[in-house]
C-alpha cells in the first residue's frame, strides 16, 4: 500500500562526509529538506561544540539584522520580498556579511545619534522660543502702566520687618526664573511651590498650545511655560530645587526688552538652521534605511541559513584524524538516490576529491513518521496528527477523513444556503492563496482559517449536498420538482380547519419516491415535520456511525496483516468484527427492512400502524425478550427472526471471552513450549518484524499478570465503547435538528418581521432587518454552528473511529529543511535525541 495511507519507509543511515565539503554537502542537504539527523554529542554542553563560534557570529549577524529591520519598520519603509530564496553563501563569504552589517548598524546608529542631539537642541530652542514670547506678555503687562500688581506681588513677599525697610529704601526689585514643564506635573507644581515658600512666590503659567516631540523617544508631550517671581537668594535656591525635581527646564531670560527680542530673533535663525540640518539628517538616514530594505529579507535567509548548517554541523562527530565528520540520520528509503545526488553536488561545489559516503545501518529503534502531504491534504495530516502522530507504518486515517470529516460535519450543517456561504469563502481562500500567503500576519484566527481553507471549502460543498437532500435553504424548501402530494379538500374544508391530514394510503400521494431530497410539502406541515425529519436524521444517524465504526475496525486488519501480528489478527480483530456486526449492523438491516416492508398502501400485516419498533425489537433481543404483539400485529419483520437473533446475541457474547482470553493464553502457551520465561508482550501493533529490519514498537518485558491486565481493559472498553460509541453518533441527529430550528426561529422572528411590512417604509425597514438577519445569520448559524459542528466531527473521529485501529504512540519526521526554518522565523529543526 502506497504512502498516501502508510507512512513512508525509512531508514538509518551512517554518513562520512569530508570536513572540507561537509559545509556545502550539508546546506544541499538542508534545500532538499528529506534528512533528519541524530544528535551524536548530546552530553556535549552547546558551548563546548566545534562550531560554536560560527553559531555565535550568525547570532550577532541576526541581532544587527534585526536592529534595521526595527529602524525600516519604524520609518513605514517597504521591504522587498521577491519571495526567492538565495543559496546558502560560502563561510568565505560571512566575513563579507559581517562587514556590510558592521557598517550599516554603525551608520545608522551615528546617524540617529546625531538626529537625537539636533532633536534635543532644537527642543530646547522651540521651548526657548514660547518662554520669550509668553514671558513678554507679562512684562508688557507691567510696562504698561499696571504698578499695583508690583506692588501687590510686593506685599506679598516680604515680612513686616521687610516693609518698613523697603519704605525707606524705595522699590522692591523681585528675582525670577522662567522654563517649562509638562502640562500634566503643573498642579503638583504649584501646590509644592506656594507650601516650600510658604506663599512667597508668585507664579505665572501659559500652555504651550501644539505639542513637542521628546527627542528620546518621538512621544508627543504637552508642556507649559511658567516665570516665577521671588525676592531673595534663599527663595532662589529654593525654587531652583523645585523645578529640578519636577524635572522642570529652566532657560535664561533677559530683562530687558530689547535684550529679549535680540535673543529672540538669534533663537528663531538658530531653530532655522537647525531644521535644515534636521532635514539633512533625515534624508540621509531614509536613503541608508531604503538601500538596506531592499537586502533585508535576503540577508535575513542567508544568515539564517548559515547558522542552520552550522547548527546541524554541530550534531556530528569527528573522527580520530578530524579530517572527516561522522553523522547519523533518519532518510526516507524512496529518497536515498535523491539524497546522494544532492551529496555529490556538494561535494562538487567545495572542490573536494573525497565522495561522501552514505551507509544504510541496521537498527530496532522506532525510525519517524513521515507522510508526505501538499497543500490540499496538509490540513487533513495537521487534524490527525493533532491526536497523535501515527506510530511507524501505522494506517494513516487522512486519506479517509478527506471524506468522511466534511461529510460527517454536513450531516449536522446541512443547509444550502449556509453551506454556500461557508463553501464560498473557502474558494475565496484557495483563488487567492499565493496573495493571501504571501501577506504573512500574526494573526492566530486568520492563520488557522487560511490554513484549513480546503476543509472549510468541503465542509461548505458537503454541508450544500445535504441541505439539497434535507431541502432546506435558510429554513425554507426549494420546490424544483413539485410535490407528491395533492390536498383533496375542498375550498370552504381547507378554510374552516386549523390542522389537516393527508394520507398516503389514498389519492393524497403519488405512491413514488420524490426524485431528490424531501418533498417541499413537509415545510407546511407545522405539527408533525419534526416528529417525521427527526425518525429520518435519527436512522441515518446510527447508519452513518455504525458503517464508520465497521470501517474503522477494517482498517485495524491492514495494520496486523501488515505487522505479521497473527494473534491480533484473529483473537481482536475477528471477534471485535463479529460483535460489532452481529449486534449493530443487524440494527441497521432491520431499519432497512423496515422502511422496504411496511408502508401505508402495503395490506395487513404490513401496514405502517403494525411496524414493531427498532429500539423495542433490539432490547428485548439482547435480554432474550420474546416481543409480545399488539393490537393483532405481527411482532416480527421476517421468517425465523426470534431464532437468528438469540444465534446472533449468543455468538456476539461468545465474542467477549475470545477478546479477553485468547491472545494472552496462546502467549503463555507460546512460553511453556519455548521454555523461555518471560518473553516481550505483544499488544495492538507491535508483534513482528517491520520491513526497514526494526521492529514495531520497543516495549518493556511483561509478566503473564500484565498481558491479562492489558487485554482485559482493551476488551471492556471495546464492548463498552460499541454500545457508547454508537449512541454518540446520534450527536449528528441532534445537531442537524438544533441547526435547522435555530434558522427557522431566526428566519420568523428578524426577517419574517421586515417581509411583512408594506410600502416604502416597509422596504427601508426590510433593508435593516435584512442587515441585522444576515449578521446574525454568518455570526451565530454560519461561524457558531459551524465550529461546533467542527468539534463534534472532530470527536467522532478522534474517539468514535480513530480508536478502533489508530494508536498514535509515533514521533514526527523533522527532517533539516531551509523552508521549514525560515517560515519559523530561523528556529533550526532537524536534530532529536
């Protein structure tokens, strides 16, 4: 069987590779991406390994690499991503990466230094700038006539002792101090200013109305100017101490006029001068920023790919000589003549005479996982391996799940209309996947949306499909094919009664199947519809699950003829089989005989009013219940059923003892005769020798105790779980009806509201309703019921059928691949313990 529904074969390989070539031979390797290497140092501390210092210098590469990408991004500059990947360049060449790096970063760094310190000034000129000018608003106010308020702020000032001295010495002259502050700290300011000076200060503030750019950072901060008049050098000092520690800027300010506007218009020829300059500067810095956005991506790939090959250098070993290095890895066994071509190839490049060799080695070990997977079926691998990476040579669910997911989720979705809607935004996705993959986002929804664009595409063809078969479209019925049946009343019988009943055992119906789907006559039918859709949804429910089951349980025959597990093979799978056909597929015949014997044209005994019921027919089948019949009907559907049925029950419950019993006895036979005491157990998928020369799965010996213990458990939870499992399919049937319910309350209750209305008014009314129905309809029925349909899938799958086969104890394929490090963003893959 292919590698679509195995994983593929692989093998452990031992490769020498010559420490000339190993740079080149390794990042071939690293393009093809099929290598997995093993760690053969692992007690080796990463700081004491051979490339240590390589690695250290890509490190510092990336550092610099990322600093200009913070200064690009910071100045809205566009990267150019060609979406090209460069080769690995050759070690000769980093000392040309780092120079060019070296030179950029400190370019940048002595450009936007200098930046800051012209930013600082020119701050300090703009803030010098509104001091002159607000401050001379308060000594125009003084010049101009208004004496009283000098005197005022006089007496305000000075003590009484003062007072009499300042009669006899004339005029008070008060000190001042002038700068700005933030806008925010000025209450705080002014309240520490009139308590420390005890109100002998007085202090005038103005807003400075735009606000000014804080050099350090590019915040915008809102300042105000303030003068604060004092007498004496003590208040001096102390107000100077103040506005340190409000960390307020004081400038200098003339008293004079004339010496204010001269400083003034030095100020404004500084701030002149300075832009200029600025703008110089910024030019400057936008043209280095330009040059290095257009390598940025590119050097980001290399560097990276660089520090990965030396990464995985790091896991090898050198020989005695250290003129070779030793490795280990795990290689898909179809991809070894790929994997030595790509060898030779760089053994070519490096110029070296000495071919690498690559050895096949024999090993026990569990070797990885690996399915292949493209776009399409990635999503699919990513939902089973989200339960478990499947063990070696395991049976791969994927393929089947392609159908079986979306179906499932479509029989509890079905609605055409919803179903379109959720099939049209996955084609949107898959039309425009290079475009939307290209525009990479840290956004976790959109990523995972994008990611399952194919799911949700089948989901919604699928979810179409049934809604087709339900006939339901937003809660109504499309009537493409009429109806199969005709209303025999009359006018004045139809007008005068609430409810009415057509019959199928007269003229009402047709007597022939609707071509597809249901008739549309049972979207009027408002007593009975859900009595009649959920029987129907009920049915196919346990149809659906028990056929899932079955299957699953098929399935788990390929994985033990594929392992040679014999006793598997015929003391589980057969019995496991026999159970649960005997039991639950025997159910589902007598649905089916059921809907094909009795109908309401059919004559007696075979009328619909004399059909036994399913449910009451198999429990009284498992208690070996003879039914009892009722009102002179016949209690069974066919010849000799009370006979098949006990055969049935009894060889299912002969089933349980061979589960639970027969593969541990045969072992401890196995044991008495080869006297060998104690031998490996063997469970599910790990008895026989694989075709790579390893074996299954490496388990710790078991005690006879253990077997018994093991084997035990997996029979309950196999019988029990058939019963469990096949009532928890029912979940489809009661999703499908809560989906159709939901839109049939949101069609009568929001848009029903707006059909009603008449005239203009109405129709700007219905435009609105509309609105709001569709809102809720994609919010609540399409995303809402749609993800919980989504889980309830996902479980059916997880629990219902994956248990019956798929074990999920393996571990991923992580091969060394250049595309898998750069879409991560440089993490290295590739090496395990």
């Amino acid at each position: 069987m292919g590698s679509l529904f195995r994983s593929e074969e692989m093998a452990l390989c031992q490769l020498f590779l010559q420490s000339e070539a190993a740079y080149a031979c390794v990042s071939e390797l690293g393009e093809l991406g099929l290598v997995q290497f093993r760690d053969l140092n692992p007690d080796v501390n990463a700081f004491q390994r051979k490339f240590v210092n390589e690695v250290r210098r890509c490190d510092e590469m990336e550092r610099k690499l990322r600093y200009l990408e913070k200064e690009i991004k910071k100045d809205g500059i566009p990267m150019l991503d060609t979406g090209e990947s460069p080769e690995a360049p050759q070690p000769r060449e980093m000392i040309d990466l780092e120079a060019t790096f070296e030179k950029l970063e400190n370019e940048l760094r002595e450009v936007n230094q200098n930046a800051e310190a012209l930013k600082r000034n020119f701050l300090e000129l703009t803030e010098l700038k509104h001091i002159l000018r607000k401050t001379q608003v308060f000594f125009d106010e003084q010049e101009g006539g208004l004496n009283h308020t000098t005197e005022s702020m006089t007496r305000a000032l000075i003590v009484d002792e003062s007072r009499t001295a300042g009669a006899s010495m004339g005029p008070v002259q008060l000190g001042f101090v002038a700068g700005v502050i933030s806008r925010e700290k000025l209450p705080a300011f002014e309240r520490m200013l009139w308590r420390a000076c005890r109100g002998n200060v007085f202090l005038r503030q103005a807003m400075i109305e735009s606000p000014l750019e804080d050099p350090t950072n590019g915040d915008q901060v809102y300042k105000s100017v303030f003068i604060i008049f004092f007498q004496g050098d003590q208040l001096k000092t102390r107000v100077k101490k103040i506005c340190e520690g409000f960390r307020a800027t004081l400038y200098p300010c003339p008293e004079a006029p004339a010496d204010r506007r001269e400083m003034a218009m030095g100020v404004m020829t500084r701030i002149e001068d300075l832009n200029t300059v600025l703008g110089q500067t910024q030019d400057h810095r936008h043209r280095v920023l330009v040059a290095a956005a257009k390598n940025l991506k590119n050097w980001f790939v290399k560097v990276r790919k660089i520090k990965a090959i030396y990464h995985t250098l790091n896991l090898f070993n050198l020989d005695v000589t250290q003129k070779c290095l030793i490795a280990e890895c795990w290689v898909p066994l179809l991809d070894i003549e790929t994997i030595q071509l790509a060898l030779r190839r760089g053994t070519e490049r490096s110029g070296s005479s000495v071919p690498p060799i690559l050895n096949r080695m024999q090993t026990f070990e569990n070797p990885p996982t690996y399915n292949r997977t493209n776009k399409f079926t990635k999503a699919f691998q990513a939902l089973i391996d989200a339960y478990g990476v499947a063990s070696y040579r395991e049976m791969n669910p994927a393929p089947y799940t392609i159908i079986t997911f979306p179906f499932l989720f479509a029989v509890m979705f079905g609605d055409l209309g919803h179903g379109a809607i959720m099939a049209l935004f996955g084609l949107w996705m898959i039309r425009k996947e290079k475009g939307l993959a290209a525009q990479k986002t840290d956004n976790e929804i959109w990523n995972i949306f994008f990611g399952g664009r194919y799911i949700i595409f089948l989901m919604g063809v699928f979810s179409m499909y049934t809604g087709m078969i339900y006939n339901d479209i937003f809660s109504k019925s499309l009537n493409i094919f009429g109806s199969h049946w005709h209303v025999t009343y009359n006018k004045s019988t139809v007008w005068n009664n609430t409810y009415l009943q057509l019959s199928p055992a007269t003229s009402d119906y047709e007597g022939t199947p609707y071509p597809f789907g249901m008739d549309p006559i049972w979207q009027v039918a408002s007593s009975n519809k859900i009595v009649f859709q959920n029987a129907y949804k009920m049915k196919i429910s346990i149809i659906f699950g028990v056929l899932h089951m079955i299957f699953g349980v098929i399935m788990s025959w390929h994985n033990h003829t594929y392992f040679r597990n014999r006793l598997s093979l015929i003391y589980e799978f057969i019995p496991q089989l026999i159970f649960l056909v005997l039991l639950f597929f025997y159910m589902v015949l007598l649905m089916f005989i059921k809907w094909n014997r009795y109908e309401a044209t059919n004559k007696f005994p075979f009328t619909e009013a004399c059909a036994p019921s399913i449910l009451i027919t198999f429990i009284d089948m498992v208690l070996f219940k003879e039914s009892k019949a009722h009102d002179n009907c016949p209690v069974y559907m066919y010849w000799g059923q009370q006979f098949f049925q006990t055969v049935f029950v009894v060889v299912a419950l002969g089933c349980i003892p061979v589960m639970l019993l027969g593969k541990p006895i045969k072992i401890m036979q196995a044991r008495k005769l080869a006297n060998v005491q104690p031998i490996t157990g063997s469970s599910d998928a790990e008895v026989g020798a694989l075709p790579n020369g390893g074996a299954g799965g490496h388990h710790d010996e078991e005690e006879m105790s253990e077997i018994f213990i093991h084997q035990g458990i997996h029979t309950i939870e196999y019988v029990l779980g058939s019963v469990s499992h096949t009532a928890s399919y029912l979940r489809l049937w009661a999703l499908s009806l809560a989906h159709a319910q939901l839109a049939e309350v949101l069609w009568n209750m929001v848009l029903a509201l707006g059909l009603n209305k008449e005239g203009p008014i109405g129709g700007i009314f219905l435009t609105v309703v509309f609105a709001f129905w569709a809102i809720l309809t994609v919010g609540i029925l399409v995303l809402m019921e749609g993800l919980s349909a989504f889980l309830h899938t996902l479980r059916l799958h997880w629990v219902e059928f994956q248990s019956k086969f798929y074990l999920g104890q393996g571990y991923a394929f992580m091969p060394f691949s250049f595309d898998n490090i750069i879409e991560n963003g440089g993490t290295a893959t590739g090496e395990t313990d």
